[in-house]
C-alpha cells in the first residue's frame, strides 16, 4: 500500500503525523508494507502550525500510482484550494487513488468535486460552512466518518485516527486493526459521533467505572443474550439510569452497542475461521443465521460470504 500525504504551510503536527502514525504501525508489525510519503503542491518544504521546518517532500507526482491520497487537514481560516491542488486530486481519484480528507481536509475534496451528490463529514466547527459552501453535498455531523469507497471524510482531529485504522480494518481485517490500534493505545473502534466529544460534561468516575465493567463482562459472552435488563441489573442501576449513563459514556444505545460488538466478533470469525454461518451466529448472540446476514448486510452493505471472499481476495488467502 503506498500512501501520498498532503503537507503544506500551517499544517498541525498531529495532523500530519496520524495517518503516518497508523500506517506506518502495520508495516513496523508485520502486517503489510505500507509507506507513506509526504508531498506539497510545489514539491518545497513546508512549515508547520508549530514552527517546524519540513523539507525534503516530494510534489504532485508523489499521487502518482498510490493507493490512497490523503489530505490529513486544511487551513483554519477555510481559504479555498488552488487549482493545483484540486487537479491533483481529481487526477488521483480517476486513476484508481483513493482519495481521503481528514478533519478539514474534507474541503479541498469538495471542492475538486469529488463529493458532489454523496454524504460527508468534516469538523464539528466547520460542517455548516461545508454545507454553505457546497450545498450539493448532504453534510453529517453525527458520525466519525464517511467511506464511499473511492472517497473518504473523517470528523476533526482524533476522528482521523479513527478513519485510518477504519481503512487498516478495510484492508488487513478486524485483528489486525485491533493489533494496531493496541500498539499506538488508542481504541480499536469508537462508537457514536463527533457530537459525543463536544462540550460534554465530565463524566462521573464511579458511574463510568460501572459502564465500563458492564462493557467488559458483555464481550465475555456475546453468545448469549444480553437484554437491556441484564446490563441494567450488572451494573446495579435501574433501566432508566442505566441507559442514560451508557449513552453518556459511550455515545450510543445499549441495543446498538451490543448489536457491534456482535457484528465484531462475526467478522473476526468469518477472518479466522472455515465456520458456516449458522456456527457464527450462535457464537455471536445473533441466534439465526437469517439475523446474521440481516444485520451485517445493513452495517456493511454485504453478505457474511461475500465479506469472507473479499477479505481473503484481499489478504492473498
């Protein structure tokens, strides 16, 4: 996999580093070569928000040929792209790039055109200004991030990161993103949307301790049924209670949560194992094999088969 970074002047640090962080972890584990390459419009070094000089970067046709082309921000001010910019990325995504814009970077995609018609996300701050600006585009503010396949837009800041291990989960598959998402101590999978992170209050520590216990104990047996009033009554609070503080503490429903998890768990077995469908979803909690394909159809738009032979097509297995 190899991977063209977009650098320029006034660049964050950690924006600049995230996809080179998670990227560059898959190869330092042995899960695949992947190289990432840094480039600007002018093929000049660039300094970044913090004062750093960068030189040594490659230009334009550093995108050429690479798997993903990635704009991992974009100015605060939401000054418009240059031409340059925009032709690259258009040249990028005809030629077969996936093209990503992280945080901000959702802008200059937009306006090469290449979200035209389809959903995006960008920064909380900014998803009313993208939609101003573009009013094709059908702008979501309740989630991390947006994969259409040939493009993708992530919400601000760490939702960057959580779109990169999205992509090493899309290529490499649930362990290896776990194994990744380990090694940098981030979490595998965040649930909820950028809306959970923004302006909430603290939460208490012995009631999120509580959640979290709840959380741990329920990934011990997702293969039985695990009904609002189980979780309820393990962390000792009523229905009501309990569902408020798991919504505060996680960004989603009790019923949602436990629904992923089980879809996790499918996908890791239909990675790692020979099963059949019906074996799978009584190990995952789902109970027929008619609920499996039901629910992993309206999450992944795919059949457990057909996630089996693209996940192997594309693991060389």
């Amino acid at each position: 996999m190899r991977i063209a970074i977009h650098a320029f002047d006034g660049v964050t640090m950690f924006h600049l580093a995230a996809p080179q962080l998670v990227f560059g972890e898959v190869t330092k584990l042995g899960l695949g070569t992947w190289t990432t390459h840094l480039w600007s419009s002018d093929g000049k070094g660039i300094t970044t928000a913090e004062g750093y000089a960068i030189a040594g970067l490659g230009g334009p046709e550093t995108t050429v040929g690479a798997d993903l082309v990635v704009v991992p921000s974009w100015h605060e001010s939401l000054t418009r792209a240059d031409d340059g910019l925009t032709d690259v990325l258009n040249s990028a995504h005809r030629t077969g790039s996936v093209v990503v814009g992280l945080c901000l970077g959702a802008f200059p995609i937009a306006q090469a055109g290449l979200l035209e018609g389809r959903s995006a996300v960008t920064h909380w701050s900014a998803t009313d200004a993208l939609a101003a600006r573009h009013p094709g585009i059908t702008v979501d503010s309740g989630v991390l991030y947006i994969d259409h396949g040939d493009v993708l837009t992530s919400a601000g800041t760490a939702s960057g990161i959580d779109a990169c291990l999205h992509i090493v989960r899309k290529h490499l598959g649930v362990r290896s993103a776990n194994r990744v998402a380990r090694s940098l101590v981030v979490a595998p999978h965040r649930e909820g949307g950028q809306a959970q992170y923004i302006e909430r209050p603290v939460i208490n520590a012995d009631t999120d301790a509580s959640v979290a216990e709840v959380l741990a104990w329920a990934l011990t047996c997702l293969d039985q049924p695990l009904t609002l009033e189980d979780l309820a009554a393990r962390a000792t609070m009523s229905r009501r209670n309990f569902v408020r503080r798991f919504r505060e503490a996680t960004g989603t429903t009790p019923a949602r949560w436990v629904t992923d998890r089980r879809l996790d768990e499918a996908r890791l077995l239909l990675e790692t194992t020979d099963w059949g469908v019906d074996r799978i979803a009584q190990a995952c909690g789902f109970g027929s094999p008619v609920t499996l394909r039901q629910n992993f159809a309206a999450r992944f738009a795919t059949s457990p088969a057909g996630y089996r032979r693209s996940f192997r097509a594309q693991a060389g297995v």
